[in-house]
C-alpha cells in the first residue's frame, strides 16, 4: 500500500442529501472515510499527524497522514515525530482525532456551515465510555453532526463476508490489527462479545520487533531503517512458518533450503573509485625531487643562520677581548671609567662573560665542548679545603667547605650514573648479540619462543588493564578474574581504597586503639589519598616496555606478525580498516522472516503474557461454553480470518494446524480468508449505513444528553439489519 | 469587530483550499481589524505568512480554520494546543469502574486473553534458535557457542536493547 498520496479534495460533496449517513472505518493504522452504499472509502491515509514547526515563520503546522517527505525539508520536524491518536486500540488523545477528522472531512469535501450527515464510525470491542462519549461529544459539538453509530470493525468485516457468501451465520472472526487480535464468535450472524477475546499484539508489533531485530544486527544502516521502509519489508518478506522450531532449524544447519530463503535487501551503494596501482615512477621521482628542494632550502636556511650566529659571537669575543685588553693595561685608577662605557661593573664579569661567549662560539662551529670534568687535574686545588678539619677554617672557608663538598659530590653521582649507562648499553648490546646468535643458529624455534613470549607479555598487559578498568564497555567480559558481575562501577584500586576507608571509619573505637603505634601505620594515609591510585600510570611498567621491545624485534623478523590494535575495533561498527564492498552494505533477512510475524502466535516472544491467535480461538470457544448450545461443535467450520496482519503467508495453513490441535479429532474446520482483509470492514460499514433501518441504530445529540453515560455504555448496534 | 473576522475567514479559507495566493498582502482594513481581535491572531500569522509555493500547492498544512466546523481549533485549543493531558488507557480503565458491573458482562478488560497454557518457548534472542541455554550475566537467551561469544562482546547497551525487545530489561526508576 502506497503511503504517500496526495489525496484529492472530493467535489461532489453536495451531491448528497442531508440524511446520507458518512462512514468512517477509523482503524489503528489507516482512516477511511466514505459515503454509505458506495463499494469504496473515497479517502484514505494514514492515522497519524505530525505537527513541525515552519522553518522560516516559526508556527507550528499540523500535517495529517502521510506527505512528500520532500516537502517537510521547510518544517523542523525535529521535535515532533509521528502521532497518533491511539493508546492500544483505544482513541484517547481527541486532539488527534479532531486533526485527522478534519483532513478527513476536508478532503471529502465538506464545505457546508456544519456536516449535517449521519455519521457511522468504527471503535474497537468493548470500547471504555470514556472514550466513546469524547468521540460522541467531538462530532455533535464540534462538527454539529446530527446522529452518531459505533460498531466494531471485525463485526462489519464478517457481516460484508456473509452477504458475499463467504462464511456462514455462525462462526468465528479472527481479526488481527494494528494495534490488537481479536477473535469474536458470531451465534445468527450476532457478535458474541462475551466470548470474545483480544491479545494485545497486532501489525505494529512486528514491524517494530523487526525494524529493533534489524537495526541491532545492522546498526551502522540505522538511518536506513525508518519506519515505513520497515514496513515495507515486513509486507514484502515476512511469512509465517508452518513449525518454528523445524523452519529455524534449517537455517541453523545453514540448509539448502534456507539459503534460498534468506532476502537480501541491498542498499544504495556506490563502489568507490578503483585506485591505482599506485603513483607512477615518475610521479615519485617529482615528488621526491620536491620534497629534496625543500630540504635543501630548510637546510640553507639554517647554514645561514648558524652563519649569522658565528659572526656575531665572534665580534662579541674580539669586542671582549679588546676590552679586557685595555682594562689590563690601564691603571686602576682608570678602570670605573672604562666600565662605565659598558654594562660590567668588573673585571671578573667581563672574564666569565667572555668565557661563556666563547663556550657558545665553540657550539655553534660544532667543536667538542670543553665539559667542566675536564679539568680534573685541578680537583685538588678545586676541593682544597674538603680534608682540613672545620676548626682551622675561618667562617668564610668552612662556607666555602660546604659548597665544594655540594660539588663533588653531585658530579661523582654524574660520573657513576653514566658508568652504569655505559655498562647497561654494553649489556644489551651483548644480550643482542646473544640472541643475534640464538637467532642464526635456530630461527624458527626462536621466532617460536618470541612469539609465545610476546603473547604471555600481552596477555599479562591486557589484564592488568583490565584489572585496572573493570567493567568498561565490554561489560568486562573474557576476564578471567571472574567473579566481577556487571555493574560493578569502581576499578581495583579504587575498590582497594573504599575497603581502607570503611575499615578506618568503622574499626576506630573497638577494642585499644593502637593506631600510629608503629611507623607503618601511617602508610595508610598515603594508600587512602586519591591521588594514589594513578601514580602508577605515570612510571612505564617493566612488562609494557618488554612487550613494546618483543614486537618491534618481531615486526623486524617476523613477515606474518602484526602489531594488533589495543581493543580491537568493535563490531557495532563498519569495518574501517579495509574498504566497504557491496557487501557491508546488504540487510540480510533471514530467520527474521519468520521470527518477527511468530509473535502473533506466541507473544510470549516480546513478552507479552497472552495466548497467541490459535489458542485465542479455543478460549473464544471455550468462554461461549454453555451459550452455544452445541453450536460450537460447528462454529469452527466457518472462521474468518480478516485484518491487514493476516495478510502474512502461510497464516491460514498455521492457524488451521493449531486449531485442529485444540479442537477434538473430526472437527470440521474451515479457514476463510476475508475478500479485501483491509477494506472490508469500511465496505461491511458502508452496506450497514445505507440500509434501510439504519437510522435505529444511531442515536441523536439530543439522546444522548438525555439517557446519559450509563446508557451509552451499554448501547450496542445489532448487525443484522 | 467580528464582520471583519468572518469575511477574513472566507478569504482564508478560499486561499487554503487552492485559490492563487493574491491575497497577500492582505488589505490594510482587515490587518487593523484583526489586531484588535486575541482570537484571530493566528489567523492573521496565517495568511501574512509566505508558505513555499510548493507547500501550498500540496496542500499538506490542516488549515487552521474549517468552515464546516461549528468549534474552530483556534477557539478550542487557544494555546495551540491542550491543557490538559489526554489520559492514557492507563489510566483510563481505573475510571471506568469494572468492578460496579456483573463480571460476566463484556468489558475492555475482561475479555484480554489469559496467559498461554503452552509452555513459554525461548529462543535465542540475537539469532531466533531455539535456545537451551542462558547467559548468568547478562541474562540473554543463546544458541550455541558462536551465539555466546557475540554475546559477550556486546556492549552493555545492546544487551539492554535485546532484553527489552521481550520486556526483561531492568528499568531503573
């Protein structure tokens, strides 16, 4: 069925005298309005409005049934998806109703001061008051209807079928919806309400349970799956199995027979550009040509600058020298004035500052620093009063005691800490070496250990990771620490650290308190602080550093080895790590197909707790128990079954095996299929209205002000007319 | 006042139902009419607007105003929209006072159909097997092996949403 159509404002409004009665099939899924007598609804659509707002002016709109989504690019529809005016099967929001009734009337054509035509309007069984009196009260007062009839829809799906010879005057309708499934048994062409039955489960169910099903096992085509396109698939695919259990079978031993019932359904895909090979020769050989020029200008650059650096440095020291010339040669007298020309106050500082500017010379032409160990040999003057006892020293000396101690020290520290580096260099190297030989004399058994190595190491990583994160968006699954359900929220050493504050708020005060004791004890304190738990993360542990060490040796020797993500890319996601093939962008239906209608018969599977439609029609059987009189034995051979969810294949042949299950042996059963599942119910109205005692059933404004909510309640239109 | 508003409704309607936009701009004596009168505002918002001409055209927006309406939205629903909030079946069944009636007569809620006598079938709930085991973690129903190592890799969401589709997820309120 079409979703979208423009629906045609109906022109022959006029046409119709005043006591035409107008039929309404006002379904879960679709509204229909007609004229009594005529074989179709003129005006069909969806039971939905939406109300965006315009993108330009800022009003709210509303919008009934289904339009060009082309044109809704001037709404923002962000806040306002589809509405309906249903709760189950029941209307309840009559702000809703009021929309769609007035697109419904509009385009029927209606034009006058008010609709002054009866009105014959579906409900669903066993309509609550409540609603049925806003639903009365909305026409007489809004539309200034003069009369008002209810009736079920099934009810007038099963009257259309008996005119047309279909089923017989006793027998059972099965009606399957959008919303819910009803059975209602029908005694001298009568519904027996009675013994009727609703699962609360219908067409919207399974599409929604396929479109979840869909967009859990293909979540990167979400934006595919809309709706209507949902729908489409379920009318297109869906079918109903003959036996569940043996139909999934199939597919689980991945048969013959559920290859060819797997649909596919392929999406808009555009194979990218094919590469090439890759750049040419030539190409290369530009870019590589370019990339050089560059270098050799960055090079230039910098040649410049260490240049300039030079020339400068050296005027400073020639500048320097000259000073320190003059300031030799002068005599002391002359020596503040010489200075005053320039930003040293001494002679000393023009010394260090020479010193240091020929230091830097030295750096920038590239000779070897002089280091400051080099004059080793005047270490003994250097640290001259380290040996003299601290009381033949005046208080000047002993300071500078002190400090030539400070810096012996700290430079006999340098001196170790770079023999022990040159020692661990020498090591590995030796260990390289080592393993260098190992290596040629047997590779594979030393590729082997590498590699059990390498996976022990990664392993032992990974779980101290994961010891670290627990829970995680794996929900610390394959952890073989067990024991760690979901929901644990605080990693290891957080929980460490809860354990010591609860144990330090609540072991206080029992027994003596010996608490800082000894020394340890306030180790505590350190351990509880929050910032304990991360210092870890700082220092890189000895396993990483190894593991990094393994796999790059591995990545060098070993051509099958590559380094694997940390993680691993999830699967919720389109693999990006190799190009997307036509492939990736299939919705397969396979189970699906079957699983999604099986709902009807088992609601069980979206939890739902009510009998499915096979045992629905035993427990309608069984509930018309003593007012059938015997009729029940016969009531199975006429069963309609009508409602836009039967249309689903396979459906007749299901239900007939399962009621022939409940029912006794020898049972003459007969499974009818409506003539139009989806129209008959507004054509079984519309035959209805146009009899001749219809004005009976109808009741005015006036009556219903005067007999009240009481009688409506139990007002009920009979169908055989 | 009103005169105005009725003639001005006529327009609108004419120009709601297809008739060329000429409207537009409206004639100055109507603008003033209408600003005086609360109850036409959005009348007024309505037909100063520019729809695109496209919109028109399809006649997608519900007109405001009907004539064959004896209770215009506008008048109804002056906020744009309800006060109240429509009760939900919910809460509707409570109000409609079941238990004054004989059980035996027919009402909304006694005639739901009772549990199923069949025992419940479990199926796999990623694949649709028919499943014998259940995970103790996550509580999903799985097939086999294969079924049990994607369940497993599931982030906690999915595992939420597969639970949901047979209402057995934990709902925190």
């Amino acid at each position: 069925m079409p979703f979208i159509s423009k629906i045609q404002r109906q022109s022959d409004y006029r046409r119709f005298s005043s006591n035409h009665p107008i039929v309404i099939d006002n379904g879960g899924s679709y509204f229909r309005i007609g004229w009594a007598g005529e074989s179709d609804p003129r005006v069909i659509f969806r039971n939905i409005i939406q109300r965006p707002r315009h993108k330009i002016t800022g009003e709210t709109i509303t919008v009934v049934g289904d339009h060009d989504p082309a044109l809704l690019k001037y709404f923002d529809c962000t806040r306002s998806g589809p509405r309906s005016a249903f709760d189950s099967n029941v209307v309840y929001q009559f702000e809703i109703m009021e929309y769609i009734l007035d697109f419904g009337l509009d385009r029927l054509g209606a034009d006058q001061s008010q609709i002054n035509h009866p009105v014959l309007i579906t409900e669903c069984l066993c309509n609550p008051v409540q609603s049925r009196s806003k639903m009365a009260e909305l026409l007489f007062e809004t539309y200034g209807v003069p009369s008002v009839a209810f009736g079920v829809d099934a009810a007038f799906s099963y009257k259309h079928n008996q005119q047309l010879g279909i089923c017989s005057d006793d027998g059972l309708a099965i009606c399957s919806g959008f919303n819910t499934s009803h059975v209602i048994p029908f005694l001298n062409g009568e519904p027996v309400y009675e013994a009727s039955c609703r699962t609360n489960v219908g067409g919207y169910h399974v599409t929604d349970y396929l479109k979840q099903l869909v967009s859990l096992k293909y979540p990167h085509h979400m934006s595919h799956l809309t709706w209507e396109k949902v729908e489409d698939l379920k009318m297109e695919h869906c079918y109903i199995a003959q036996d569940y259990a043996s139909e999934v079978r199939l597919f689980q031993r991945e048969d013959k027979k559920a290859e060819e019932k797997t649909r596919c359904w392929q999406l808009p895909w555009t194979p990218l550009p094919v590469e090439e090979a890759g750049p040419s020769e030539e190409e290369l050989a530009r870019k590589a040509a370019l990339k050089e020029k560059q270098g050799q200008r960055l090079r230039e650059m910098a040649e410049a600058k260490r240049f300039n650096r030079i020339n400068d440095l050296e005027n400073e020291t020639r500048d320097l020298e000259m000073l320190l010339q003059r300031l030799r040669n002068a005599t002391e007298h002359d020596i503040p004035s010489i200075l005053a020309k320039t930003v040293y106050t001494s002679q000393q500082e023009v010394e260090s500052a020479l010193s240091k500017a020929t230091q830097s010379l030295r750096k920038a032409k590239g000779e070897p620093i002089e280091s400051v160990e080099k004059s080793d040999p005047s270490s003994a003057d250097r640290y001259n009063l380290i040996s003299i006892p601290d009381e033949m020293l005046t208080p000047d000396q002993i300071k500078q005691k002190r400090k030539q101690l400070f810096i012996k020290s700290t430079s006999e520290a340098r001196q170790q800490k770079k023999q022990k580096q040159l020692e661990e260099e020498l090591e590995r190297e030796r260990q390289k070496k080592l393993e260098e030989e190992r290596r040629l004399e047997n590779p594979e058994q030393y590729l082997e250990e590498l590699r059990a190595k390498h996976r022990d190491l990664s392993e032992k990583v990974e779980q101290r990771k994961r010891f670290k994160t627990n829970g995680g968006h794996t929900n610390g699954n394959q952890n073989g620490s067990g024991g760690v359900g979901r929901g644990e929220r605080l990693n290891s050493s957080q929980r460490e650290r809860m354990r010591l504050l609860t144990t330090a708020a609540f072991d206080r005060g029992k027994g003596e308190d010996t608490f800082g004791a000894r020394d340890e004890d306030w180790q505590l304190y350190k351990l509880m602080s929050k910032d304990n738990d991360d210092d870890d993360d700082d220092k890189p542990d000895a396993d990483e550093a190894e593991l990094t060490r393994i796999s790059s040796r591995l990545l060098e020797i070993d051509p099958t080895f590559f380094k694997s993500e940390p993680g691993g890319a999830s699967s919720s996601e389109a693999p990006r790590f190799r190009p997307l093939t036509k492939e990736d962008f299939q919705i397969i239906l396979g189970v699906e197909r079957f699983r999604c209608p099986e709902i009807l018969f088992n609601p069980n599977l979206i939890g739902i707790d009510q009998a499915g439609l096979d045992e629905m029609v035993g427990i309608s059987i069984r509930r018309l128990g003593s007012k059938g009189g015997g009729v029940e034995e016969r009531i199975t051979d006429s069963i309609l079954l009508t409602g836009g969810s039967c249309l689903f294949p396979g459906m007749r042949e299901r239900l007939e095996a399962g009621i022939r299950m409940i029912r006794p042996s020898g049972t003459a059963i007969k499974i009818l299929r409506a003539s139009d599942p989806i129209l008959d119910a507004w054509r079984g109205a519309s035959t209805y209205a146009s009899a001749m005692q219809f004005p009976q059933q109808t009741f005015s404004r006036m009556d219903y002000y005067e007999k009240g909510e009481d009688w409506l309640r139990s007002y009920r239109p009979t169908y055989t007319i | 006042m009103t005169i105005g508003i009725i003639r001005l409704s006529d327009i609108y309607y004419k120009y709601s139902t297809g008739a060329p936009p000429c409207l537009n701009p409206v004639p100055p004596l109507f603008n003033v009419l209408l600003q005086e009168d609360r109850s036409c505002h959005r009348l007024k918002r309505y037909l100063l607007v520019d729809m695109e001409a496209e919109v028109v055209d399809a006649e997608m927006v519900l007109p405001t105003h009907m004539r064959f309406k004896k209770i215009q939205m506008y008048d109804k629903y002056p906020k744009g929209q309800a006060r109240v909030r429509w009760k939900h079946l919910k809460q509707l069944i409570p109000a409609e006072n079941y238990q004054n009636y004989p059980p035996e007569e027919p009402n909304y809620v006694n005639i739901e159909t009772p549990p199923s006598m069949h025992p419940c079938k479990r199926i796999c709930d990623i694949t649709g097997y028919e499943a014998p085991y259940i995970d103790p973690r996550t509580k999903l129903r799985y097939a086999n092996a294969e079924v049990f190592k994607v369940i497993r890799s599931l982030p906690n969401e999915y595992v939420q949403r597969y639970l949901t589709l047979r209402n057995a997820a934990v709902v925190l309120r």
